[in-house]
C-alpha cells in the first residue's frame, strides 16, 4: 500500500506529515473522498471544483494544476492496483511554528491515501433501509467547506453507532434536518422530493447534485426548502447520499418508522437510476 505525501510516493506505514503540519493543529485543511468504480474516477471534475473553492474561501494557495493533480491521483490508484475504491485528499496551508495568523512562507502540504472499497455492501444496505439518530447540529457556520474539522461529525457517527444507526442526523436550534454527518438528506411527500438548500449550513453534496439533477431528468419534482424533523417524521420516505453511499433509504428516524418502515417506491426509482448512471 502507498500513499502520496507531498510530492512523493511511500509505504503507506511510513507517511507522515510533521508535527507542526496545520492540519493537524488548526484543522487548517480541506479534504475530498471521490470513488473509484471499476478503475474509473467518478465525479473528479465536482471534488476539484469544490477542492479549489475551498482553497479560494481560505486564501490557500494551492499552485498544483488540475492535469498535475489528476495524474497524481491516478497514479495512486493504480500503483494500489484498485478497481473499487475511496481516494482520500487532504491539503492543508502547510507546515509552520505554530501561530494562527497565517504563515508567510508555508507551501501548501497535500497528502492523499486510497483503500479498496466494496460498493456492492450498499446494494444489500438498499434494499433493507437503514437508520438514522438526530443530534444538534453544534459545528461552526461554514460547513459549505470541506474542511477536516470535524469533531461534531465524528461526535454525530458515534452516537449513531452506539444507537446502532448509520448516520446521525444534524439539526438545527429551529429544528430544521441540515444533513448527516457524512451524508446529505432528504425527505419524500407525495412524490416530491425535499432536501436543504445549499448555503453555510450544508457541504454541497457531489451525490446530491447527481441525485437532483437524475430525479429532474425522470420528471421527480425537486424542492430544495428546509425540512424539520417533524415533517421528516410524517414524511412517506428518507433518503440519505454521499460518494460512499450513493443513495440509501432512510427507514428509521430516532427509532420511529419513516412511512410504513421499509424502503419506499421513490427510493427504489431513485437508487435504480444512480447506479445505472455510476456503476
Ligand atoms: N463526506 N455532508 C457531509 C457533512 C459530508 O462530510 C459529506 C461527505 C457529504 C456528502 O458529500 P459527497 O456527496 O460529496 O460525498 C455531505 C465524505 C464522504 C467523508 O467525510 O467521508
């Protein structure tokens, strides 16, 4: 196994970053996990495009290309001799004597690792539904970014999985569903499709824009609006998406049934659509 480590390929036992890296004292970092299926990298143009936003929302100066970048990450792959996959990328503002203001001199660290991954576990998790649990969303109010500070994430999975849930479900103090953890979310009244805008509150899914963009192309009506947990409760389906679970249902919120507690038509429709479009 090997990773990328700023430049170089190495054992991935002997890749490190240093101490004073400011991901890892500020979560001063950006990070992307894209699929690869089939030894094919899926959506790369949306995690770049949401890699260099990030970079341009944090002043980070990330010089790489985007062909340079997308070598590298092919490259990896390979050399891992993946077909079914998650490729991780971080890059942080770099390594510097710890200071919060800015370094004026650190270059940008980017460090990527992949490990195999079996996307056929979802199919099995599809057709049973999973279950979620609400926690308050507690994060900072730029969550549109895909930074590595994710102590409320990682906080929302645990109690989810003490719960024996998937995925934790983040609300706000109004009690709005923002998203999951590492999932974004949705509901499904009488065939129309509900999910939060995009804005500070949610991470711009690359799932989620494939799933909108899929459902409005089969005629499924699509209203981005915020949604609270009641109606969530009432709703007839949920849904969840992300690059690892590219769309599962949603059949237990806090322990109560959502519908009828199994995996509804609109799920179905939807699930058949994303893999005949990524698989
Ligand atoms: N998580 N919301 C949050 C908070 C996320 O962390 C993620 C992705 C998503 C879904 O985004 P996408 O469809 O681009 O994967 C929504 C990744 C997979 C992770 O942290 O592992």
């Amino acid at each position: 196994q090997l990773a990328y480590v700023a430049g170089r390929l190495v054992p991935l036992r002997d890749a490190h970053v240093h101490v004073e890296d400011r991901g890892l004292q500020f979560a001063d970092a950006l990070y992307e996990v894209a699929a690869v299926m089939n030894g094919r990298m899926l959506d790369w143009d949306g995690h770049l495009t949401r890699l260099r936003r990030g970079c341009a929302a944090l002043f980070i100066e990330f010089s790489m290309s985007d062909a340079a970048l997308l070598a590298q990450a092919q490259r990896l792959v390979a050399v891992n001799g993946h077909r079914d996959a998650l490729l991780y990328m971080q890059l942080s503002r770099g390594t510097a004597r710890r200071d919060h203001g800015f370094p004026l001199h650190a270059r940008p660290t980017l460090v990527m690792t992949v490990r195999r991954f079996d996307f056929a576990q979802r199919i099995g998790q599809q057709a049973r539904g999973v279950g979620v649990i609400t926690v308050n969303d507690m994060r900072w109010q730029r969550v549109d970014l895909k930074t590595t500070g994710l102590l409320a994430n990682v906080l929302a999975k645990q109690d989810a999985r003490a719960a024996g849930a998937f995925e934790g479900w983040l609300v706000s103090a109004d009690g709005d569903v923002r998203e999951g953890g590492s999932t974004n979310a949705y509901i499904v009244r009488d065939g129309t499709i509900i999910t939060h805008p995009l804005s500070a509150h949610i991470l711009p899914g690359i799932a989620r824009a494939t799933l909108l963009r899929l459902a409005r192309d089969a005629q499924i009506t699509v209203v981005e609006r915020p949604f609270t947990l009641d109606e969530a409760l009432a709703a007839d389906e949920a849904l969840l998406t992300s690059t690892t679970a590219p769309l599962l249902p949603v059949v237990t919120i806090d322990g109560r049934p959502v519908g009828d507690g199994a995996p509804g038509p609109v799920a179905a429709r939807l699930a058949a659509l994303v893999w005949d479009e990524i698989a």
